[in-house]
C-alpha cells in the first residue's frame, strides 16, 4: 500500500514523542501490506476497526486513534487524522 499523508505522521510524531516509534512501525507494516479488503486489513491488523468511510487504527496500544481512508483498488492509505483517545471520543473527526 502507498501511504499518502506523511505530513499528518509527521507531525504527530513530533507532537506526540511517545507515538514516534508506533507510527514507524505502523508505516512499515501498511506499506508492506497488499490489502484486498477489509477482512485481509483486520487479519494483519485485528485492532483496526471500519467506521464508514474511514479505516481506524490504534496506535500505541489505544493511546492514539490514526484515522484513514483505505482505497484497496488503488492501494493507497490516505491519513486524515492523528488524535488522542479523548479528542478520538469527541467525535469532531467525523
């Protein structure tokens, strides 16, 4: 999968030192990965969950929520959002 919005994981890295190593490693992994769907997407990453029209991660455990949308034809990953659980929970991501 290409991974389209490095200037999101970028700056959450940054804002959010503790994530630093977790986003790497979720970059790693999802521009490893060769998705079809989302049952492929959930078989490597069980924690991922659908939320119409976007695909959300937990980074760091549940400490952070990476909010994208997946195109499994085009396989790209676009980043929309890097949030905190709590500003997650608010739901202004929506």
């Amino acid at each position: 999968m290409q991974v389209l919005g490095q200037v999101v994981l970028q700056k959450a890295a940054l804002k959010h030192a503790d994530a630093a190593n977790a986003i790497a490693v979720w970059r790693v992994s999802v521009t490893a990965a060769k998705w079809s769907n989302l049952v492929e997407l959930k078989a490597d990453i069980p924690s991922a969950d659908y939320v119409r029209p976007f695909t959300i991660f937990n980074i760091r455990g549940n400490t952070y929520r990476l909010i994208a949308v997946v195109d499994y034809a085009e396989q790209i990953v676009v980043v929309r959002d890097f949030l905190t659980h709590a500003e997650y929970d608010k739901g202004a991501w929506k």
